[in-house]
C-alpha cells in the first residue's frame, strides 16, 4: 500500500485504473486505458490496479465496482467514474 500512496503523490496527473481480471467491461477498457497511456506519455501516468490481488487499495478508496477510474494529483483525488467511459474523457480528465 505505501508504494501505491508513493506513487500519487505526484505533481503529474495519475489515472488509476481498479479492475479485475474477471471482469468484462474492465477487459473491453483495456485497449482505451492502453490508448490514453500512450498519447499521455511525459504528461500523466496510467496505473492499472486489480482488486483482487491489492485489496487494501480498493477498501481504501472504497472501490464497490470495477472497471473504476480515478484521477490523482499531488495525492488526492481530483475526478472519479465507475464503469465504462469513452477515451475522449479519460484524456480530458488527465489535462486537469
């Protein structure tokens, strides 16, 4: 948990993608989520975080869904989604 809690207390936008392997709709964002890593390259950081295997972060963050995606800035969370999102808005959110 304190390497996930090292890693959004960046300056640089941060999406976090909670998912789980099991999960259809988090399978069907993965291509997008790739996508959004690539164009957002040296300007934000795509994490991709399975609830299955890192708990402790989805009870903290009180992930009840997945795939959920937040946004973190300077170790807070500046925007937040449950379920499937369109591209376009992923990478709006990360100019914030």
């Amino acid at each position: 948990m304190s390497a996930f809690q090292d890693l959004i207390q960046s300056g640089t936008p941060i999406l976090v993608d909670f998912h789980a392997d099991w999960c259809g709709p988090c399978k069907a964002m993965n291509p997008i989520v790739q996508e959004v890593a690539r164009i957002t390259e040296g300007n934000a950081r795509v994490i991709k975080i399975n609830i299955d295997k890192n708990q402790a972060a989805a009870i903290r963050y009180n992930v009840k869904s997945v795939p959920t995606f937040m946004v973190f800035k300077n170790g807070e969370i500046v925007w937040r989604h449950s379920g499937m999102i369109d591209q376009m808005t992923l990478l709006k959110q990360l100019s914030i």
